[in-house]
C-alpha cells in the first residue's frame, strides 16, 4: 500500500494545494493531509477550520484523508507507515528549502522519499502568506481559493 503525507499549515488551503493533491491522487493508494499544529505559530485559522475546509474540498476522494499533526513530520510518516511526503514546488526559494528538507527527512525518517510536483504555471504565484494578507486587508481571495469555501 503506497501512504502518502502531504504536511502543511493550509493556513488556508489555497488552489495551488488542491492542485498538487489531485494530481498526486493516481500515484498513490491512501494521501493524508497532515494540518500543523505548532504552539509557536500564530495562524488565521484555528485547527479546526484549516481541518473543515480541507474535509469539505475533498469530501468525494476515498483516497484522501485530513489529519492533524504535531512534532516531526519524519516521524508522523513512519507512525502512519507513510514511505512517502508529497511536496509541491513553485520556484527556485521553495526548492533550495525543499532540497535540504527531503535530505534530512530521509535520514530521520528512517528513508521517507519526497515526491514533488512542480506547480503549473497559473498556480506558482499562489501562497497562503500572501492570501492572509488579502484577506486580512480585507479583498477578495477567492481567485486563489478552493470554490465554495469562505463565501
Ligand atoms: P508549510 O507551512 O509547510 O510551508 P504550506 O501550507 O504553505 O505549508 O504548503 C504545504 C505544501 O504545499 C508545500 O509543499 C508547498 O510548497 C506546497 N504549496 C503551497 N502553495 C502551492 C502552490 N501554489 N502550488 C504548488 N504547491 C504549493
């Protein structure tokens, strides 16, 4: 059985997320979104909402499931018996973080392998940081959110 985990904050999940995730649906039998929960971060969602929009943006996806995780990312993987972390690429900043992220998450990981899919064009400029600043200066985020969600 081939477990994927897609980690992040999806602070909130943006159309770029969705994306990596539908197009990583058919290489593998069972993805978990894997929500962070770091007591040192402060988000604009709380756990429970970033949870809810993901649950509803994939609710008809047998494959796909949401969870919450704490701690190590390496670690969750081998807890759910997960050999892979699904990443997405946008650019050059993501891949020099990402490259050293997947080397050292392999080690501790005890040989996770990070698959990355790199986001297609009209998604690459898509970034939670920057929609919480839309909506926080209140815009409209919606061109860069999940259809249905936050209206
Ligand atoms: P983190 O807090 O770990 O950066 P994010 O929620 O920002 O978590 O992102 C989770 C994953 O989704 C990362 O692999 C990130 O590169 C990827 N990602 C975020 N936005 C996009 C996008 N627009 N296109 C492709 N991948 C993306």
């Amino acid at each position: 059985m081939k477990i994927a985990v897609f980690p992040g904050s999806f602070d909130p999940i943006t159309i770029g997320h969705v994306e990596i995730v539908r197009r990583a649906i058919p290489l593998f039998d069972k993805i978990i979104i894997a929500v962070g929960v770091n007591s040192q971060k402060k988000y604009l969602y709380s756990l429970e909402e970033r949870m809810k929009h993901i649950e509803a943006v994939f609710e008809h996806e047998d494959k796909v499931s949401v969870d919450k995780h704490e701690g190590l990312t390496a670690h969750y993987c081998m807890k759910k018996n997960a050999k892979f972390l699904l990443r997405g690429l946008r650019n050059a900043a993501d891949f020099d973080y990402e490259k050293q992220l997947s080397q050292m998450n392999h080690i501790i990981g005890d040989g996770v392998e990070t698959v990355f899919l790199i986001s297609h064009p009209q998604y690459s400029h898509i970034s939670s940081t920057l929609v919480r600043e839309v909506i926080k200066g209140g815009g409209d985020a919606s061109p860069f959110l999940p259809d249905g969600l936050f209206k």
